[in-house]
C-alpha cells in the first residue's frame, strides 16, 4: 500500500510543477507569484504525503498511568505527541467503522476513550492486525475489545 501511495504522490507531484509552471507563465509578474504561492503550498502538502507514506510511522507506548502516542516521519525531525492520563480518559473501546465510497466498504476500526462527557478517538483507520498487536502491547488489559465477536471475524474483507 504505502510503495502505490509513494507512486501515486510523485506523479502527482510532477503534474503539479508541470502545470503550475505552464499556468504562471501565463500570466503577469503578481499573478504569476500567486499562482507559484498556491503551487508551493500544495506541492509541500504532497512532498509530505510522499514522506509519510515512506517513512512514517506511530508509536504507542504505556509509561505507568499515561498513554502516550507519537506520530514521526524517520529521522526528519517531524513529530506530533499526544499523552493521554489513563485515569482521566474512561472507557477505552475499540469501535468498528465502516469507510468506503461508491458501494465500496472498508471496514477498520478505531480506539475510542471518554473523556469529560465527551467521546474522543485516541486512534483510527486501524486494521484488526493493528489493533490485536495494540490489545497484546502497550493496551493489554486496559480496552474493552468486545469487537472480537463472531459478527467481526474476516471483518477486513471488503464486501
């Protein structure tokens, strides 16, 4: 999945430059640099995507009462943490979404917890592989995983 999403991002990134760059010789000096602007940024927003798909990765880790998640692209220097108390967030689920479009169903799955009333998604887009290597780590014992009922057994397949 990721080598066809990292295939996908650079086309797409070379059909950006090409037309930005035929778009903006069209036009006048101020017109053109608006139009360089608005490339860039979606050109950035691509590279991104492209750096994600090939050396991202989300590590959870459990350190006493705190659940903490971080998201990193390799050595880049790019990380994002979150730090959950495991005491002040109530009622960790594993919920099963469905995604999809046009009749086409993905079904994942998503980590859920409470938290002052309100319900807040800790982790989403998950496969049930990930959850189960979740439930056997860092989530042993903490998540109630009713999910695993008979009704979810090759829920991944798409219908």
């Amino acid at each position: 999945m990721r080598a066809s999403t990292a295939v996908l991002t650079v086309v797409g990134l070379i059909v950006w430059v090409r037309g930005g760059v035929s778009l903006a010789v069209s036009y006048e000096v101020v017109g053109a640099l608006a139009i360089v602007l608005a490339w860039l940024i979606g050109f950035v927003s691509l590279l991104f995507v492209l750096c994600w798909s090939i050396a991202g990765r989300t590590i959870v880790a459990r350190h006493g009462d705190r659940l903490t998640i971080r998201s990193a692209i390799a050595t880049f220097g790019i990380t994002k943490a979150k730090s959950i108390s495991l005491a002040e967030a109530g009622n960790l689920t594993v919920e099963q979404k469905v995604y999809g479009y046009k009749g086409k169903r993905i079904p994942r799955y998503a980590i859920t917890y409470e938290q002052s009333g309100t319900r807040k998604e800790l982790l989403g887009f998950l496969t049930r592989d990930h959850i189960e290597m979740l439930l056997n780590g860092p989530l042993r014992g903490i998540v109630d995983a009713q999910y695993l009922d008979a009704s979810a057994a090759g829920a991944d397949a798409p219908a």
